[in-house]
C-alpha cells in the first residue's frame, strides 16, 4: 500500500549536483514551513525491475534518520503516515538486500538503533523519545554519511533538511562554511570510487507528511505547529551502478513515485 508521506518528486545527480542541491535546499526552507512542499516540475522517469544483477546482490543497505528535535513533529501524537510509510519500507529494505540492511540514529555521532529486536521494529517503535538530538548540523551529518559509504553500500538518509546557522553567524558566512565541508567530503568519496572505477550519485526524494510539534527555523527559533503537513527528504547515495539498480527496483515505483 502507498502512503502519502512518500508522494513527491525525485532527482539523479552526480556528486557536483549533489553539492549544489543541498545548498539549494538550505537556501529555501526558511519559506515553506507552514505550506506543503512544492512539487518541482524536473522529475526522473522511474521505471520498475523485478531482479537484481550480481552487484546488487552483495549490496548492504545502511539507512540513517536524522536525530534532531526538529523531526518529533513526524512522529507527534497526531501524526500517522511518517511511521507507517517507513515500516514498510523498511520491511521491503530488509527483505531486497538480503536482511542487509542497518537502521542509525545520526546527529553529532552515528549511532545504531533497531527499536526492538530487528531493524523492523524500528518504525514501530519510533516516537518523540527518539529524536532527541537536540539541534543538528545538516553538513556534519552528511559527512560522516559519505565517510561511511564504499561501493558496495547504499546510504539513505533521511531528513527535514533544515540548514542551522544558529544566532551568531550570517546566512552567507554559514554557507561558505558548508560549502568548505561538503566539498572536502564529496571530493573525498568520489575519488576513491574512481580508483575502482565507479562514480559516486545520489538521489534525493522530496516529500511530506503529518506534523505536529516544535518546528526549529535554520536560526533555531521555535513555533509549535498543529494540523500542517511539513517536507521532509530521503537522500540515497552510494556508486553510479548500485543506484541506478536501486532505481530501477519495486521500491522506487512503490514508496517514492514521480
């Protein structure tokens, strides 16, 4: 069954897009917090593929939720479609890779959490309690992904997304720090994929869902928010050609469709 928190739109990029998007989306935020998100116009042709080749097989799936005070409001008691999208995403995740695949709490350090016995637990489980990170650093978090991902894994990542510069610094000095980070990190992970010749890509899902808590502004100012629904972003990384199987597969038509 489809759930709406999935309905968006998506994008195949290479890892200098990859750079420039996240800037685009730290860029935007401030503007949407109390709309549904926009619907971007360029969209990726998805098409369905029932097997996956060798390489795919071998594959290992780690899948890492942001753990910031800012993402409760998905889970808040008023809110539904967030968890049940996940949980059988989660359970589809699980059984495509070969029960390969590991759940993380990511905020300063990457943490691994399953909620219960197994990874499937984990939607199940998730509540406000959970996210209790506190404020995160959207460029912190994105590098330790990226310095955890090799050839033969896919990161998903997900994540609201907002861009915290906090009170003391100005968007444009925030930026320039971001962008000296992300660089270093994208240089890094690309080029040791091409020393076995594969490219980095990434896709990035945007989509809603339910929210109702404390919404935190990229300057860490708060608003509670009620019976909205708030964007949110699923950001799937690893090399070219486990990517582009992972787009091809049941999963993208089903939970992620354009």
């Amino acid at each position: 069954m489809l759930h709406s928190a999935f309905k968006g739109s998506a994008y195949l990029i290479t890892a200098a897009f990859f750079f420039l998007f996240v800037l685009f989306l730290s860029g935007c935020e401030s503007d949407s917090r109390h709309s549904k998100a926009n619907q971007p116009t360029n969209k990726v042709g998805l098409t369905q593929k029932s097997h996956k080749t060798n390489f795919t097989d071998s594959a290992r799936v780690k899948m890492y939720f942001e753990n910031s005070g800012s993402m409760r409001g998905y889970v808040g008691s008023g809110t539904s479609d967030f968890k049940a999208s996940f949980g059988n995403l989660i359970v589809e995740l699980d059984d495509d890779y070969n029960q390969n695949l590991e759940i993380f709490l990511i905020n300063d350090n990457i943490e691994k959490k399953s909620l219960g016995n197994n990874v499937r637990d984990f939607a199940k489980n998730l509540d406000i309690t959970t996210f209790n990170g506190g404020t995160s650093l959207l460029e912190k978090m994105l590098t330790q992904i990226l310095d955890s991902t090799d050839n033969k894994t896919v990161s998903i990542f997900v994540s609201d997304c907002i861009f915290s510069i906090g009170g003391s610094k100005s968007a444009e000095e925030g930026l320039d720090h971001v962008k000296s980070l992300l660089k270093a990190a994208l240089y890094k992970i690309n080029g040791s994929m091409k020393l076995e010749g594969f490219d980095f890509s990434a896709m990035i899902f945007q989509s809603d869902a339910e929210y109702e808590g404390i919404y935190y502004d990229r300057t860490d100012d708060k608003t509670n928010l009620t019976n909205v629904r708030r964007p949110y972003y699923t950001i799937v990384m690893g090399n070219s050609i486990i990517l582009e199987d992972f787009r091809k597969t049941k999963i993208i038509n089903r939970y992620f469709p354009v």
